[in-house]
C-alpha cells in the first residue's frame, strides 16, 4: 500500500474518530484515537519492515525476507528515510547466503543515507568484512576507520576490534607465505 493511501486512510480514520467524539460515543472514540494513531504511525515505519527486523534480531532470515519481499517498489512504499534501511536489511540478509554479493546493498544503503551511526558503522564495518575477503587491506582498513568513527556509542566496538585482530593475522599469513 502505497504511503499516499495509507495518509488518506489516516485522514479519514480522524475524522471518523471526531464524529464519534461529537456524537458522544467516547468509549469508540478512544477506540477509534488509538487506531488512528497506529494508521499514522505505519506512515513513517513501515509494517513490513518493522517485521522484517524483528525475525533478524531473532535470527529467522526466512521469514525476514518473505516479510521484506512484500516491499514490492520501496520508493512508493516507504518514506525517503527508510530507503537506505531497506537496502541495508537487504544487505545483512545477502551477507548470511553469498557476503561478496552484499556488497552493493551495502553501499546503496550508505549513498542513500542511514541516520543512526550505529547503522553506519555496521554497514562500513560490513563492507570492510568483504574488503577483507578480498584481499583489499587498503579498503578494509579505511572501512574501518570509517566505522569506528561512526560508532560513536561503542555498540560494535568488539566487533571492530575483531577485524583489526583479523587484519594483523592475515598481514602475519602473507609474511609467512613470502619466506
């Protein structure tokens, strides 16, 4: 449903919700706010994938991509905010099945705009996961740099760590093969 339906629908739930309260059914107008304002709500987030990133936290990738699937055109579907999350929950889905084709919803995610730098951070943090696995120390390390600065709040800074640790081993294997 398109976010031009879902206003008009929201529009006419309120003022639904006005008559009830005029003609003194208070008890179906409370009813009918509440319903209102989870009409308006689903305005600005999407059902779809609200849905989607709960069964990722819950690890169900199955069922995070049929949910994510019924997105059929995202930029009538979704809010110009959520543009960049959608190819971002479509990047972490990609990464469990082929990493090195997680690639583009990565970037697309970040050259659309993600507002939340923890949302950056694991996006670049991402993509220097898939430098790395291409042998692109030069990438994966200012992918890196890029999340740590984004990461202002420190909730993937186990992770990035990790990396770096897994740098330096793989900097220690090429030294080995070239004795």
């Amino acid at each position: 449903m398109s976010n031009l339906v879902r206003i008009i629908l929201s529009t006419l739930l309120l003022v639904a919700t006005v008559a009830l309260f005029v003609y003194g059914e208070w008890g179906w107008g409370i009813v009918g706010i509440l319903i209102t304002i989870v009409a308006f709500v689903t305005v600005f987030f999407n059902e779809n994938m609200l849905i989607a990133q709960f069964y990722l936290r819950k690890e169900n990738m199955a069922k995070a991509a049929g949910w994510l699937g019924r997105i059929k055109n995202y930029e009538k579907q979704l809010i110009r905010a959520q543009h960049g999350y959608y190819h971002l929950l479509l990047g972490l889905m990609e990464s469990q099945k082929s990493p090195m084709q997680s690639e583009k919803f990565f970037k697309k995610a970040l050259s659309l705009g993600l507002h939340m730098g923890h949302n950056v951070a694991l996006a670049k943090l991402s993509l220097a996961g898939i430098a790395m696995a291409k042998r692109n120390k030069r990438e994966a390390t200012k992918y890196l740099q890029e999340a740590k600065r984004a990461d202002k709040n420190k909730l993937l800074a186990d992770q990035i760590k990790m990396m770096k640790d897994q740098m330096g081993m793989m900097d220690r294997q090429q030294q080995i093969r070239y004795r």
